[in-house]
C-alpha cells in the first residue's frame, strides 16, 4: 500500500536577517541602535558628546569634530555602545 501524498506549499524564501549593513541599509545608526545608546545615556544621565569622546578615545579614535547621534555611522554606533554597555552596566 502507498501512503497518500499531501500537497504542501513551500514557504516563500525570506532574505537572511542582519544586523551589519548591506549594499540596500546605509551606513547610518538605526532605530536599534538609536534606542540602545538613548538607554545608556538616559541609564547614567551622560551627554551624548561626552560619552562618544570617552569611547572615541579609548578606542584610539580621533576624537575631534565628533559626529552627532543623528550623523553617526553603523560602525561608530556600535562602538560607543560597546563602549557605554561595558562602563555603566556592569
């Protein structure tokens, strides 16, 4: 005896999901990242510029004539979270 055959459907195949920016994100901080670095700073009640200094710094950047939050790029975003995520939420 032969078992019956279903008909299923395939899914439809999804892109992979990323957290690094592609050829179609820009290069700019995102909404994630926006609301990650706006937790550290409300967390401590730091300024922005100083927290970006300090983590421009420690991270052998130049630390003048600093981006705003809104200028930020994807790769600075995440240093200065890393940064500010090991300073204040040891």
């Amino acid at each position: 005896m032969v078992p019956p055959t279903t008909n299923v459907a395939s899914a439809p195949s999804l892109p992979p999901v990323t957290a690094t920016p592609t050829s179609s994100m820009p290069n700019k901080i995102n909404d994630v990242q926006t609301a990650a670095l706006d937790g550290i700073l409300e967390l401590k009640g730091i300024p922005f510029e100083e927290l970006a200094k300090e983590a421009f710094e420690y991270n052998n950047e130049e630390a003048v004539n600093l981006p705003t939050k809104e200028e930020l790029s994807y790769q600075q975003a995440v240093m200065i979270i890393k940064y500010g995520n090991e300073k204040f939420r040891k």
